[in-house]
C-alpha cells in the first residue's frame, strides 16, 4: 500500500504598490486580498520512492523560486529525502497574484523589481507545506477517475481559434463554435485513507485562470483557488486544482467593450470566477462516486535539466521530419498584441502584424522554404540579455528614456545589476512521475490545446503497456513561456509570439519526454542533467523593489506574461 500526507499553507503575500503579475500592466499594484493564496502539497511514498507535487496559487513557478524551496529541503529537512530530482511545484497560473519572487530578469520587469518577503514568504510557505503534508503520511490507496466538463456548463472555449484550425491534426470548428477546440477531460486522483475515508484529492483540468481581469488590484486565487476551497468546505479534505494544457483556452468568450476585452456570463469578474469554479466542482464531486482505477505499483520520479536554447528535436516529431534544435529565446514582437481577453499595447495593429506575417511566409513559400522558417518578427532577445536588441535593431543599453520602463532597464542594464546571463533561464527542468498507472509529465510552459494532445500521444507510445493515463502539468518548477505547435508557430498569434525557443520547441519537448518514459520502470538515475547556477542574494538584493511603475506609462498597457 503508498503512503500519502497532505496540507494546505497560507502564502498570502504583497507589498503595497508591487504590480500584480498576470496581465503585464503598470498600473495594476496590489492593494490589498480579496481572496488569500495557499500553498497545497501531496507527499507519496511507495517502497523506497517518496515524492513531493505542490500546487501554488501563483501566475507561474520561477526556475529561482523552486531551486529556493529544494535547497531548504535538502538542507533544512535532510531526513525527508526530498530535493530537485523528487519536487514538483506547479501554479495554478491565477493571474492576480504577487510579482517580484523570480530570480530573472525577465520576469522581475512586473514588480518592478526583487520583493524579499514575497520571495522568502512564498518559499517557507512551500516549504511548510511539503513539511506538513510529510508528517501526515498515512497508509493510503490511491483512485484515478476521470470525467469531462461539458460544452453546456460554457466556461471553456478555444481564444485562438484560428491557429488552432492550422493544425493537421486538429478537428476544423467555425468560430461559432470554438468551445469545441477544447480537451474536456477532468482528471481526478483521489486519496482514501485505510478507513476508506477521503483525505483529499488532486484535479487536473486545463482552464486558464483569468476570470479577474486587468482592473483588479487585490490578491484572488480565482476561480482554481475558488474551486479548490469549495471542495475542502465540503468534505473536510485538501484539494489541489491544478492546471492542464490551457495555453489556448479561456473562461472569457464574451466581448465586453466597456472594459475593452472578452469576459464569462457575467459583466461581475467574482461572480464569473466562482461560476466556473463551480462547474469544476460539479464534475470533482461526481468523480469522487464512481469507482475508478486503484492505483497499484511502484512509484517514480525523474528529473531531466534541458538547455532549451539548443534542444535536441528528433525526427519523428518535427514538422519537416528532419531532426532540428531550438534556438536561444527570442520573444516576437506577436507577444504585444496579447489577446482578447487581455490586449497588449500593439493590439490595434493585429491586423498590419497579420499582414506582414503572411507576407514572410509567401516569401518562404515561393523559395520552398515554409515548413523550416522561423516566421517571427524579434521583439525582445531574451538570450542576449544584457548585451541583446529590441526589435532586432537597437541594444537594450541604449533605450530611449521616453517611459519609465525603458528607463528602469536602461539603468539596470548600466549599472549591470541586470546580470549577464540570459533574461530567461535556458536550463529548465522537465519531469516524469509515475504512480502506478498514471503518469504526471511536468513542463515549465503553457501549453495549447493541441500541443498538449501531442505529449500525451509521445508519452502513451514509449511509456510500459500498465502505464495507460497520462496527464500534463505545466506551470512547473520554471517558466519559460507558451509551447506551440509548429503549425501554430506559423501564424505567429500572441501565443506563437511567446514560444520563446523557436518552431521546434515542442518537437524538442516531445523528444526529452520520449526519452524519459523510456527510462520508467529500469532504475535509472531520478536526476539527468546538471543544476544551473542560482543567483545569488546579493545580486538579488541588488535589484530590490522600491517603488512602484508609475500608473500611465508612455507604453500604454505591456502584453502580459
């Protein structure tokens, strides 16, 4: 029989003025808690494997915050066996959640800046989660069932509909109907104590959590932290609601014109977060009532480091059936138009930025090169950092002073407190758990619909015939942007825009995935690659948050993250 604990940890955390992170917008500064953040943890043990999944009500895991949270393990709590190579923590990507916790460059633009206390709150806060839940390890059986959200509850539709349609795999739907260009399955596992009682559950459903909008300026767990409350009020449990493959898929569908984006049902962005948090919990209850599949055999975890900046892409996976690399992150200028449900300040040139991507594309179709070429416009070299160029033309040193964001990374960048590293770390992690027949595979990116389904199909073909379920959970352990089809790639929506690793990047993904359910099951080694580098808290430090983006900026609204 596995061992299980769980517990839940408040890791409510801001300081006044730091910008929420999620939609990118200067003027969105903490003010205040709606609703308060929690850290929840499932700790398993099976034979000699133990095994550690958090989910955290934050916008994305930075690569920095989850090396934190291992070192205080291996070094706080040695006896507990847990480190890089057996720790996942996955956020449910709320997007009114703190900024200023990551360690790069990046990322530390919301803020702007370092926050120590929202860093070191929300790392002891993991912690004491993982702690707890290991002390309340019990004799326990595990029950996978899974069900689907339904197009009548009408809170899941594809926000980008037409890269969707582009993939050759894809099922075609007019616009009409792009709640249908959508993977409905609710995976639920369930964890009984001996007795047979419930003790909590972990529920993977891909929805992007975006029922609070760009307006709001309080901390809220939207509608997964909603949804994961509702069902530890009613049965006395603690549930994680993590996420599944959301990149493209949205709870707004309506265009709300007062508010200038698409919202839910309701003009109310709470009313909207708690309806769809309750037709999450609909479908979680029915599932804690059919009988399911007892989860029986070993328990696994393995930790692969990739370099995404020269990926190795295999044949069977590209576009081209060539093997190809990634390439080091470039954001394409795509990224500023945003979406529907967020616009970026390029939005009103959607339809010139259209127009110039079909235009490269005839270009390379005439010179029979349109299956390879990387269609992006370059908006921000994240791989050069401080030595990179904006808009592949001028170097981020010599940023025009025009707006208080140029400014403050003009200044970072001189001073080099910005560092010298890339602006979002090449080496992330990617994982493989197995718990008896089901395998988790972690990605620190977002995603698509399609993308999703397309890791599912690698894993179930490499994986040992007993292992039959499969689910993808991103959002993990780092961030580093949207993940694409190459097909998807092509058409260079907002999505495409922030595939920082260039048009193999899922076939990369893919090929490090393939390799690793080929390990599942032969006791090879739970840690392939070598851990990066952290940086240091002085350097850290060195970038702390002071005060706030001035709430209009000559930019307008920054695409979201």
């Amino acid at each position: 029989m596995h061992h299980a604990g769980l517990a839940r940890t408040d890791i409510t955390v801001y300081e006044p003025g730091i910008t929420l992170m999620g939609w990118g917008l200067p003027h969105q500064q903490a003010q205040g808690v709606t609703l308060p953040l929690h850290a929840r943890a499932l700790v398993l043990r099976g034979g000699d494997a133990t095994l550690a999944y958090v989910a955290v009500e934050l916008l994305a895991v930075s690569r920095g915050l989850w090396m934190e949270v291992c070192e205080a393990l291996r070094t706080q709590h040695p006896s507990l066996g847990l480190a890089e190579h057996n720790v996942a923590v996955v956020a449910t990507h709320t997007h009114s959640g703190p900024s200023g916790y990551a360690h790069s460059f990046w990322m530390q633009l919301n803020a702007p800046g370092f926050s120590a206390k929202v860093h070191d709150t929300l790392v002891e806060g993991i912690v004491a989660s993982i702690v707890a839940a290991h002390a309340a390890l019990a004799p326990s059986t595990l029950v996978l069932a899974e069900g689907e959200v339904s197009r009548e509850a009408g809170v899941a539709f594809n926000r980008s509909w037409f890269a969707y349609s582009q993939n050759h795999d894809a099922e075609r739907v007019p616009f009409a109907e792009r709640d249908q260009a959508v993977h409905r399955t609710m995976t639920l596992l369930r964890i009984h104590g001996a007795d047979g009682k419930l003790r909590g559950v972990v529920d993977w459903f891909g929805l992007h959590n975006t029922c609070v909008h760009g307006d709001n300026d309080a901390l809220h767990s939207d509608h997964k932290g909603l949804a994961a409350s509702a069902l530890e009020d009613r049965h006395g449990i603690v549930a994680l609601f993590a996420q599944e493959c959301c990149g493209d898929i949205s709870p707004n569908f309506r265009p709300d014109p007062t508010r200038a984006h698409t919202t839910g049902l309701h003009d109310d962005d709470h009313k909207n977060a708690r309806r769809v948090a309750d037709a999450q919990v609909a479908v979680a209850e029915t599932l804690l009532h059919v009988p399911g599949q007892v989860l029986t055999g070993p328990i696994e975890m393995i930790t692969e480091l990739v370099d995404m900046s020269d990926a190795a892409a295999d044949a069977r996976f590209t576009v081209d059936g060539q093997p190809q690399r990634t390439r080091g992150a470039v954001i394409g200028i795509s990224m500023a138009l945003g979406t529907a449900e967020g616009r970026g300040p390029l939005w009103p040139m959607r339809g010139a930025l259209a127009a110039l991507h079909g235009a490269r594309r005839a270009v390379d179709r005439a010179r029979g090169a349109v299956r390879t070429h990387d269609p992006l416009i370059p908006f921000v070299d994240l791989a050069g950092g401080s030595r990179g160029k904006i808009l592949g033309l001028l170097p981020v040193r010599h940023l025009p002073p025009l707006d208080p964001v140029f400014r403050w990374i003009r200044e970072r960048v001189r001073t080099g407190d910005a560092g010298s590293e890339p602006w979002m770390p090449p080496v992330l992690p990617i994982q493989l758990i197995r718990i008896g027949g089901l395998v988790v595979a972690t990605v620190p990116n977002e995603p698509t619909t399609v993308s999703g389904r397309r890791l599912r199909d690698t894993l179930r073909a490499a994986l040992p015939d007993d292992v039959r379920h499969v689910v993808i959970s991103p959002y993990a352990n780092a961030y580093a942007g949207y993940l694409t089809t190459a097909e998807e790639y092509q058409v260079q929506h907002y999505e495409a825009g922030y595939t920082i690793y260039g048009p193999h990047t899922l076939a990369a993904v893919q090929t490090v995935l393939d390799g690793l359910a080929r390990r599942v099951g032969k006791g090879l080694p739970t840690l392939v690659g070598t851990l990066p580098p952290k940086r240091s808290r002085e350097a850290l430090e060195r970038m702390a948050f002071k005060t706030p983006w001035p709430t209009v900026t000559a930019l307008g609204r920054p695409a979201r993250p």
